[in-house]
C-alpha cells in the first residue's frame, strides 16, 4: 500500500513538473531596440522577472499560462504560453500616456562577423579624422560635420553606419571614439552599402558598414571617460583634528553611472563611485522642517555592520517640500549639446525624450529657451510659454546631431538668455545636457570652472545632465554644477530621467539654500578618531565655514542630504590607531564638561538671493539605538561603495553581507529603488562567483 501511495505522489510530481516551461526572449520597442529593465510576469502570480540591459529574459512559468510584458511609456502586451519555448516581444508605445512619459528604446544587438568580398579603398593622404577620410565615401551616407554621419534622405533622423575594427563590431555608443582615430594608426577601410551590410550583419547594418583594419590590427576600444581622483578619507585624530568641514552634495549622477556599468557586466571604475553620491541617490524619512529654516536636522548613531569596534554616525537634512504650484515662475534655458558625439541612441534621442517629460509639467507662467551648441552655439526657441507645449516638443524634435563640440561658446549664449529675461523673484536656471566632451574653445576642467564662476554671479543658477557612455566627461560635468551653484544627475534609461524631472522635479529646478556648508565638532572626551564616508571632492577648511565669500552646495525643494562617519569612541583600541607627540597646551580638556555631548553640527547656508550666511546648530548626545531601516539601508549603500572602491576600511566584508544589511533595511520602497539596489549587488556577486572568486 505505500509503494502505491508513494507511486501515486511520484506521478503527480511527475505531471506538475511537465506543465512547467521555462520561457526566454527578448523584449524590444517597435524599432527593434532591446528595452533594459521592462517587466516580465505571469498573470495572476508575483511570478516575474526583468530583462537585462540587452533586453533578454527568462521565466518557468506554467504550460497555458499568460505573460504580461510592461514597460514605461509602452503599452502591455499580453501572450499566452503554447508549446514555444522563446517568445520575442515588440512593445508599442502608448501614445496616451505621453504627457506622462515618453520612451525611447536604445541598446545594442551582437552582430556577426563580416563575410564575402567588399571593396577596398586605401587612405593615401594624412586627414583630420575617419570621418573626414568618409566624407562622400559611403554609398548612402554623408558626413556633416567632424564626427556624424545621417541618411541623404530629407526628413530622416541621423542615422549612423556599423563600424567594425580589427574585425569586432563596434557598438553605437562607442562611435565617436572610432571617429576620433588617427589617420596614421589606420592600414585600410571597407565599405558596404546599405544593401550589402544588411544582408551580411542584419538589421543593425541597415544604413550601410564600415570596415577598418589598424596599423597593429588589435584595436580595443579605450574607454575615454573622465572622472576626479578620489583619495579616500582617513580617520583623523579628535585632539588634533576635532573639526570636519564639507560642502553638502545632493548630486546622484554616481549611483545611476555605477548602475550602467554594473548593468553591462563591466568593472566599475574607482574613481566613479562617489559614497555620498550612492547614498543620497535614495529617499529617507526624514521630518519636514518646523521652524525658520528651510529643513530640518537629523542625527543617529549605532553600531558599526562591518566593525564591532566602532560606531557609525547618520547625519540627515531634510529641505522643505513645495508643491509645483507653489513653485516660482520659472525662466529656463535649456542648453543642449547637439555635436556629433550625441549621436547614439542613449544620447540625444534620450535627451529628447528626457526633456519631454519636464515639458509636460510646466505651467503658464513659466518660460522655456532652447540654446544649441556643436561647433558653434544658437538660439532655436526663444522665451516661450510653458502652455505652447507643442511649440517646445516640435523644436526639440527637430534636433539632430552634427559637428564639434563648443560647449563654452554654449555656456556664454545660455546665461546671455537667462540673464536677459531675468525673472526677479522667480526661478531663473539653465539646464545643460551633454557629454561634456567639449573640443572647440574652451574645454579643460579649470577653464570650464573660471567660466562658471563668474557666470554664477548673474543669479542664474545651473542643472548638469549627463548623457552617454564611451566619452562621458564626469569630472568636467560636476565642476560645472559644483561652482554653478547647481547639482548633477547621470541619465541612463527613461526611468532615470523619470524620477529627475517626474519625482524630484522641484529639487531638481527650485533652490531653497545655497552656500550650504556642514561643519562637525567631536568631543574629544568622547571620541578618540572619526573618518567621513565620502565627500573627498567637498572637503572645506574649517575656517571657510564661517568664511562667506566661499562656495558650497545648493539644497533644492524637498533635497535630503546625507552623511554618515564612522567613529572610534574614547578608550576604544583599533588598528587604526596612530601615535601622535604629546601636546603642550591642547591637553586641558576638563574631562568633566559636556560629558553628555558626542558631537555638534553647525550648519551655515545663504537664502537663494541672499550674501550673508545664516547658521543652525544641533547638538547629539552619548546615546546610542538600534539602527533604524533607513540607518541600516544607508550603512549597506555606504558598505557597497567602499567595496567597490576597494577600501582599505572594510573589514573582510563581502557583497553577501551588503545583501543581507539591505534586507533588513529594505522598509517599504514605494518606488522600488531599493530592490534595484539590491538586484545590483546580486549581479556584483554573481560576476565574481563566475569569475571563481
């Protein structure tokens, strides 16, 4: 009688496991682009998943049942499971829905190799540039400008060939580099017209093929991406350092550059993760202001996750929140970078998009300008009212890629705008969107900050988007929102752009302190050393806290800004411990004053149109809690970071331990950025599991 009940179990095992299917594919918009991040589920379960950056999934799900493909901006798509194992899915946008959200698709599809006889064309005389040696060279396409190649066809949008080098396809984004190459380190080029490149490489070939071999014939791309040196903060000693002194920073471009690289399975830069970026990309429930001042202070401290001998500090602000119809007036000048390195797919036609769904929240009474610059700068829309939607979308549309790269020249005219229809009162800002590869006048690092300065005394405050892969200039980029008194985002995707313009939309466009300077005094009875978490690009000396000719960061509606320290308490014996001389006359500390106090933050920030700087001082006792969800997600961010940077400071932790310091921290992300995060570590440790570490 048991072996036929145990008979019986087995069948239906058996037949449960035969009805289940295990689905792939790929999910692309209705031009054939992958679509990263578009959802994956089976109707009437929490059985789901998402596509990768190249847009592919995969899903067991049971035999009958049906997927639901959904995407931002995109209509659903609904298709019942058959006998098919791969279900490819073309998802449309919705039309309806573009006053919220407008997508564009973007990525890259693998080619094949090059096969059959082509054409050979030798270059026998030293030129600028590739694309000045294609000027009239490909059947097809012509060239306009340094760097950009669009269709003959009147009315089509730029549309750029397959560059293949030393025979490995180039993808799209890395074009310019391409363009860039010396004449000297080139043998020879092929050309494939339209016709032939697409029925040798398929769809991605369709406005024709460039083959080129190199002198070495081992061409790799070099990432020409640019971004600060970063030396990491140490623990400094309270007696003789009892002061720390920074800028805040509500910029976020890091964490969504760190994102990208980690989405395409790259190695993430050192340079490029800024701590305190990662960790003020996300929300934290801090209270709203109560007083005179324009936000609130916060303070916690617990134990260290990563060392049972320290404590961490968590030192919040909260700016106050305005409606959008309690906003000012706003005169904006949109300043855009249609050069030919903004030619891909994730640059301008993102932009575009991008700047759409800002358009779509403007009011009567704001002003919209649109200056361009490639290799020279001009004015395409004038002051036009926020209610003429269609006017700003159709001349945004109309935007097409070609030439150099005078970003100075484009930040000379945008200002010249703004402060011509100045609105006193009002939200006077330019927004700039680029690569930040500029090459024509102006465009080193410390020309573009003596630029910015004196253009920050207009009252004009600045917005720095940042576009693109391959050539993305970071470091030129946050100079220009650290001195022009603005901030810093990176967009990747349109669920990026969705939440700079769409969540953030005041933050990101209405100032409520400038100046804002952070300074914290430790106890030296109570604390031994401290080190900050990030900030190294925003340290101050402490006598500029009360200095107020000395720049700092803007706080906008609604900002939170955080920082964290991790510290050694007094009597406390670390590795980190150094030997310092025996002091003189700092060594009359009377051990029994403010044996209550741990620290103090003093706080000095300007009105947007004020000179003099106002200060606020919050004081933090002795005691310390459990770390709350919002503490304890914020360690995990700062943890990863530090890993990433490969810190000397983190303790033989792992991913697996950011992972599970996450997952207790996770609370109730509304918006799903903090499942995100945690699906990026995941794909962290997943890369160096399959890399045998």
């Amino acid at each position: 009688m048991k072996n036929v009940i145990f008979l019986f179990f087995l069948l239906n095992s058996v037949l449960l496991l035969s009805q289940q299917i295990k689905i792939s594919g790929t999910v692309s918009d209705n031009k054939g682009n992958p679509l990263p991040g578009a959802n994956v589920i089976e109707k009437g379960t929490t059985n789901s998943t998402q596509t990768d950056f190249e847009g592919h999934y995969s899903l067991i799900v049971s035999k009958g049942a049906k997927l639901v493909f959904s995407y931002i901006g995109c209509k659903n798509f609904i298709v019942r499971v058959k006998d098919e194992t791969v279900i490819d899915v073309s998802l449309e946008e919705d039309f309806q829905a573009l006053e919220e959200v407008v997508v564009v698709g973007y990525g890259i599809q693998k080619r094949n190799h090059v096969t059959g006889s082509v054409s050979m064309i030798n270059i026998q005389r030293p030129k600028n540039s590739i694309s000045r040696a294609l000027q009239g060279k490909v059947s097809g396409v012509q060239i306009r400008g340094i760097g950009t190649v669009e269709s003959k066809k009147e009315g089509v949008k730029v549309k750029t060939p397959l560059y293949i080098v030393d025979g490995v396809p180039i993808q799209k984004e890395y074009n310019a580099i391409i363009q860039s190459l010396k004449n000297e380190d080139i043998n020879s080029r092929k050309e494939l017209n339209a016709a032939e490149a697409k029925s040798l490489y398929g769809k991605d070939a369709r406005y024709g093929c460039i083959v080129i071999r190199t002198v070495h014939g081992n061409y790799n791309i070099e990432n020409d991406e640019n971004y600060a040196k970063i030396t990491e903060n140490q623990f400094q000693n309270v007696t003789i350092n009892p002061l720390s002194t920074f800028s805040i920073d509500v910029d976020k471009a890091a964490y969504s550059n760190i994102r990208r690289f980690i989405n395409k399975g790259q190695d993430v830069p050192v340079s490029a993760v800024k701590i305190e970026e990662m960790v003020n990309y996300f929300d934290y429930d801090y209270a709203q202001p109560k007083n005179e001042h324009p936000f609130s202070v916060h303070t916690e401290v617990a134990k260290t996750p990563w060392n049972v001998v320290t404590k961490l500090v968590r030192i919040g602000l909260q700016g106050k929140e305005y409606l959008n119809e309690d906003l000012p007036a706003s005169n904006l000048t949109f300043l855009i970078d249609v050069s030919g390195s903004m030619s891909a797919d994730n640059k301008l036609p993102l932009l575009k998009s991008a700047f759409k769904l800002l358009v779509n929240q403007l009011r009567d009474k704001d002003r919209i300008s649109i200056v361009v610059y490639a290799g020279a700068a001009g004015v395409v829309l004038e002051p036009t009212s926020g209610s003429d939607k269609t006017k700003i979308i159709n001349a945004l549309n109309n935007l097409e890629a070609g030439g150099s790269t005078a970003g100075g020249q484009g930040i000379e005219l945008a200002y010249q705008l703004a402060e011509k229809h100045f609105k006193k009162n009002g939200n006077n800002r330019v927004i700039l969107a680029t690569d930040g590869d500029f090459n024509v006048g102006l465009s080193s690092d410390d020309d573009m900050e003596n630029l910015i300065v004196k253009k920050r005394e207009s009252g004009v405050f600045l917005s720095v988007l940042g576009f693109g892969i391959g050539n993305y200039k970071d470091s030129k980029l946050e100079t220009l929102a650290d001195k022009g008194n603005g901030n810093h985002a990176y967009i990747d995707t349109m669920q990026e752009a969705q939440k700079v313009f769409g969540k953030e939309f005041g933050g990101t466009l209405f100032t409520i302190a400038k100046d804002v300077k952070l300074q914290v005094e430790f106890n030296p009875n109570k604390v031994k050393s401290y080190r900050l978490l990030g900030y190294e690009n925003r340290l101050l000396a402490d006598e500029d806290f009360i200095d107020d000719t000395k720049d700092a960061g803007e706080l906008g509606s609604g900002h939170k800004v955080t920082a964290l320290y991790e510290i050694v308490e007094a009597g406390v014996k670390t590795i980190y411990d150094k030997d310092i001389p025996k002091l003189k006359y700092a060594s009359n500390t009377n051990e029994n004053t403010f044996l209550d106090e741990l620290f103090t933050v003093r706080i000095r920030y300007k009105k947007p149109d004020g000179k003099k700087s106002l200060e606020l001082v919050h004081v933090q006792n002795v005691d310390s809690q459990e770390m709350s969800e919002d503490f304890q997600f914020s360690a995990a961010v700062a943890l990863f970071g530090q890993q990433l940077r490969k810190s000397k400071f983190t303790n033989k932790t792992t991913y697996k331990d950011v992972i599970v310091l996450t997952e207790k921290g996770r609370g109730k992300d509304v918006n799903g950025y903090r499942a995100e995060f945690i699906r990026l570590v995941k794909s962290a440790n997943d890369k160096l599991v399959a890399n045998g570490y």
